[in-house]
C-alpha cells in the first residue's frame, strides 16, 4: 500500500481501515468459487430441506445458456449457468434450491413447488428471471447507436 507522508500515526490508522473496508466491500462482490458454491448449496439444503437434498458436485458451467441451472439426480450433481454470476445472491439461491429439489422430487409438479415454497424470495428471484429473459429479447432501441 501506499501511504500519504505526513499522516499521524493515528491518521495512518484510519486510513488502512478505510482501505481494508474498501478491499472487503470489493471481497463481497466477487463470484463464488465452486467450493463455496458446494458450501452455500449445503447450507440452503440444511436450512429448506432439513439437509435432505445432498448433491456430490455442485459448479459453474459455461456451456448452458438456455438454462439457469441443470441436475443429474442419479449422480448427484448440480451445475448453474455461469450466466448467473454478479446476480443478486438470492436470485442464485433460488437457483441452487430449484436444482436441489430436483435431486428430491423429478419434474415441476405441485410437489416440486411446495419444497420452494420455503424459500420467501421464490417467486421475486423468478421474476428477476424472467425479466433478464425478456430484456433479451427486446430488439435494441431504435436508432440508439447514431442518436
Ligand atoms: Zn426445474
């Protein structure tokens, strides 16, 4: 780090504290690795599923585009679309809660949707969903690029 010359020994203080909290705020913001996604998956089964859902892997992918987020029950494994990452985090939750229910329950019938139900932000993270879908698919603005 650099550090002004002439600063008091107390103002040096504040001023790395100031500078760790802007490294930390920076920390917050980055993605999940795949080990911390395995954590965060684990941790939101505990909590909706009394820990009933317990996936093998859980990561990020790149190659799903179509899809938010995939499972093979009969492997255990999870993956979400790398689309995902920088989205608010409870929209990622109900992402990784969908995709542990289908290790659960197969398909999206009223048993499927009563195990979100437990999740409050089911419906506001599908909604955010949609939205970002829908914006894709809005042509560009007319005339945008010469106005
Ligand atoms: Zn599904």
């Amino acid at each position: 780090m650099l550090i002004p010359a002439r600063m008091s020994e107390a103002e040096e203080q504040r001023w790395v504290t100031v500078m760790l909290d802007k490294l930390a705020a920076q920390e917050s913001k980055r993605v999940l690795g795949d080990a911390e996604l395995s954590e965060r998956a684990e941790r939101l089964s505990a909590q909706y599923f009394d820990g009933r859902a317990r996936p093998t892997s859980v990561r990020w992918v790149t190659n799903q585009n179509t899809r938010w987020g995939s499972c093979t029950p009969s492997e255990g494994s999870i993956r979400l679309s790398h689309r995902l990452q920088g989205m608010p985090e409870y929209v990622v939750d109900y992402v990784l809660l969908h995709e542990l229910a289908h290790l659960l329950v197969p398909g999206h019938g009223p048993r499927f949707w009563r195990l979100l139900e437990a999740y409050p932000r089911t419906e506001r993270a599908k909604g955010y969903l949609e939205g970002v879908v829908a914006a894709e698919r809005l042509p560009h603005p007319p005339g945008a690029r010469d106005e």
